[in-house]
C-alpha cells in the first residue's frame, strides 16, 4: 500500500496490460545486423529478430500480390527463392512487432506457422490402423494454429481496438469453448483468449502423445478435433468482433514438402488446409509442386485453379520482365548493403557490378558463333541467371568480393563501379561449374540431371553455331 499503484486498481490493470505492448516494441527496436551483407542467405538462421527481418525483406517480391489474394495458394519455388521470409514478413506478429499493424495497414491477420513443429511430432508419417486416430494430426495442427492465431489477436486487438475486445472477449471465448467441445474449468478468468490458448497448447501435447500409440488397440486415442473445427473457430471470431468482418484470416503454412511432411500427412492435413470459406484462406509454400499432394484420405482429389492457386515463383521470375525483376533484385541487395555492420564501400549493387546495360542476346550469339567467350558481368547479367534462387545471387555477389580481395581492396578502388568485369566473369562460371558438380551429387537422379543439361547445352551450341 505504500506504492502509489497499489492503491488505484484501475491504474494498475492498465499498467499490467500494457507489459505486453512495451515488450512488443522492445523487441522490434533489436539492433541486429550483418555483419557482411552477405549474411543469412537461410531466412531461418535469422532467428527472432523482427527488425532484421523487415530490413532485409523487400515488398517488391515477385508474386506478392498472387500470394496474398483471398485464394487457398500453394506457393512453390526454388529453395532460396524468398518463400519463408515472405510468409514471416506477411504474419501479423511480425507486422506488429515493427510497427506495421495499425488498422489502416491491416488488409487481413497473418498467422505463420512453420512445418518443423509438425515433422517433429508426426515423423515419417503412415495413415493409422484405426479410424478413430486419423484426426490425431488434425486435432494437433487446429490447436497450433488456433493458439497462435489468439495470441496474434489478442495482442493486436488490444492495442488498436481495446474498448470493444474488453467487452466482447467473454462472448466470443464462450462460443470457441462450445465449437472445441471443451467445458472450461469454472474459474475467473476461464472466458479470456488466455486460458483457451494454455488449453490449446495442452492438447498439443497430448495429440503428439496419442500418435505414438495411433495402433495400440489398447489405448484409446481420445475425443480430437475434426476438420471443420478451425474453420468455426474462426467464423465466431468474425461474428462476434466487428474489426474482423472485413479482414480475412490468412494461415501461412511454411515448407510443406514432403518427404518431411509425408503425402500421408499431407493427405490427411489436406481436410482442413483445402477447405474454401469466406473467413480464412490457407498459403501453404512447397520446394515443389511434385513435393505436395493433391489429395486427401476421403478420395477427394484438389483441383488447381478450383480448390486452390498454385503460384510458381520459378516460373513467375523466368517469364518477368527484366526490369521488374531488376527492381527486385537491386531493393534486396540495396536493403543487404545498407544494414551491414561494417562501413561497405558500395550502397547500390550498381556500385559493385556496374550495368551492362548494351549487352543483348543477339551480341552474345554473334560472339559465340565467332568462337568468342563474351565475359559475363553487370547487374543485368545477374538479373538474367536469377530463376527466383536469391541466395544463389547473394552468395554469388559475395564471391564475387572475396576474389576481388575483400573490403578492403574494394574501398580502394575509383570508377563506376568496385568489381572489375575479368573478375565478376570468372566468380559466374566458377559458380556455374560448381552448380553442376553439387547437381551431379544428387543421389539417385543427379548423373541424369546433368546429363540432360549438358544435352541441352551442346545442342543450343550446335544451333547457334551452324544453323
């Protein structure tokens, strides 16, 4: 009682409620950096650092607005092609924790969830024995993403909306425990997100335990949530809050390839992820579209441009204009150079590679008919290799530098740009050798691969030479 606090409750309350808010914005002023700029070509090795990650993310990726239209989309590409740091950046966590959730801002609530948690818990799947435990991935994969979708808007809803989501929490609590089928413990605080979110996270739990013994005739696999449960989960969130009705909810399914998570689970899973509703929409990203099933386990089969969109960045990015895609490219490399941690002599990729811009296909064949090797360099040059495999270019720039002898020597040099042509050439077909090595490296089929490549190529020779 000697604390002034103490003795005005309201004040208190207010003071509680606002913990979570001011950690929020502690954590989104991380001073994180490169310490090169060619740090972190895996989105995932960035960790939490939510200001890192919105500095190295650029809106001007290639297939954004596909990606978050209201459609269910399976989004596919290349390993490096964005894919993760794009859902990341999309989550309304995220989008929170740097500043960028305000209502105006806020086109629909992005959950993010990422496959690991689900490999670890359902390893190398198989369809169970008994019918009573195929719900057991559902059961598990409904309290993930209900849990992280709660705790995403309680937190936002708070902030931005507090007067109606202190009125309205009780009710719409109340009409998630029903669609659960959960009576709550009778307790004070038994009707807020919270304690929904501690028994969601609960039944995580045991849904993992249940699937170690999914074919023990013995052991009873126990009541799960079927696969409409998220789906009227989220109608009564859209029902009972009206900042809601005009956002979707979108789930944002990351590395949902199998053979981590296997056809099997992925047929399973599909019962819920193919659903087509008005309140939430799935974006589920696959290394492939031959890595993703196209079926569920009642028979159904999934038809794209129907059921769902499939969204290819490899081919998005071969079929851009060069243009387009050098926009792209330059924001990724100007983002990169400008948060590095050392003093980089360039700002601009235009300051390290220089543009090429005369070069044209019609001038490298006439060279290559002479029997010429045109020397490879220039940002143009780097637009063309990009199949959407950005860490490729980010990984290829920066051996670039290290040929060139590093910082260092490159703050020594005067002109247009730092990397002198013979240099960037030789950095292009050293990583081009290398590719195939790795590529030939690829059990089973990588001889194959390589063959086919090589085919290919000497046939384009021959074609450009002779005929």
């Amino acid at each position: 009682t000697l604390d002034p606090l103490a003795r005005q409750p309201p004040e208190l309350l207010r003071r509680l409620r606002d913990l979570a808010r001011e950690y929020e914005e502690t954590a989104a002023e991380d001073a994180s950096r490169l310490v090169t700029p060619f740090d972190f070509l895996s989105c995932e090795q960035v960790g939490d650092a939510p200001a890192l990650l919105r500095a190295l993310y650029s809106d001007r990726f290639l297939g954004l607005a596909d990606i978050e239209s209201q459609n269910n989309v399976v989004v596919t590409g290349p390993r490096g092609c964005g894919k993760t740091t794009v859902f990341r950046s999309l989550s309304l966590d995220q989008k929170a924790r740097v500043g960028e959730a305000s209502p105006e801002q806020t086109r629909y609530l992005g959950v993010y969830y990422r496959c690991d948690d689900l490999y670890f818990a359902f390893p190398r799947y198989n369809l169970p024995t008994r019918n009573d435990a195929l719900d057991i991935p559902i059961h598990f994969v409904t309290a993930s993403l209900l849990a992280k979708l709660l705790d995403s808007l309680e937190g936002w809803a708070a902030q931005h909306f507090a007067t109606e989501f202190a009125r309205v929490e009780s009710i719409a609590a109340d009409g998630l425990w029903k669609v659960l089928g959960i009576s709550p413990v009778r307790s004070p605080g038994s009707l807020t997100f919270k304690t929904i979110i501690a028994r969601l996270n609960k039944e995580r739990v045991k849904a993992a335990e249940r699937h170690r013994f999914a074919n023990d005739p013995n052991r009873n696999p126990g009541r799960c949530f079927g696969p409409e449960v998220l789906q009227k989960a989220c109608q009564v969130l859209v029902q009972c809050f009206s900042f809601l009705r005009e956002r979707p909810i979108y789930f944002f399914v990351d590395d949902y390839s199998s053979p981590k998570v296997t056809k099997a689970l992925q047929a399973n899973l599909n019962r819920v992820f193919m659903q087509r509703t008005a309140v939430c929409f799935f974006k589920l990203s696959t290394e492939s579209p031959v890595l993703f099933a196209k079926d569920d386990i009642d028979g159904k089969t999934y038809v794209e441009s129907r059921e769902f969109v499939m969204q290819n960045l490899g081919l998005v990015y071969l079929h851009a204009e060069v243009d387009t895609k050098l926009t792209f490219i330059e924001d990724v490399f100007r983002r990169r150079l400008a948060k590095s941690s050392i003093d980089f002599p360039a700002r601009e990729l235009d300051d390290l590679v220089g543009s090429n811009s005369d070069q044209n296909n019609n001038e490298l064949a006439r060279q290559i008919r002479a029997g010429e090797k045109p020397p490879l360099w220039g940002k143009q040059t780097l637009c063309r290799l990009c199949s959407g495999d950005i860490h490729y270019l980010i990984g290829l720039v920066g051996n670039m530098v290290r040929l060139a002898g590093g910082q260092n020597e490159l703050a020594k040099v005067e002109g247009r740009f730092k990397i002198v042509p013979a240099v960037q050439n030789r950095a292009i077909r050293e990583e081009a050798g290398s590719f195939l090595k790795n590529l030939r490296g690829i059990p089973q089929c990588g001889e194959q691969l390589v063959a086919i490549v090589e085919a290919f190529g000497s046939v384009a020779n021959s074609h450009l030479k002779f005929l």
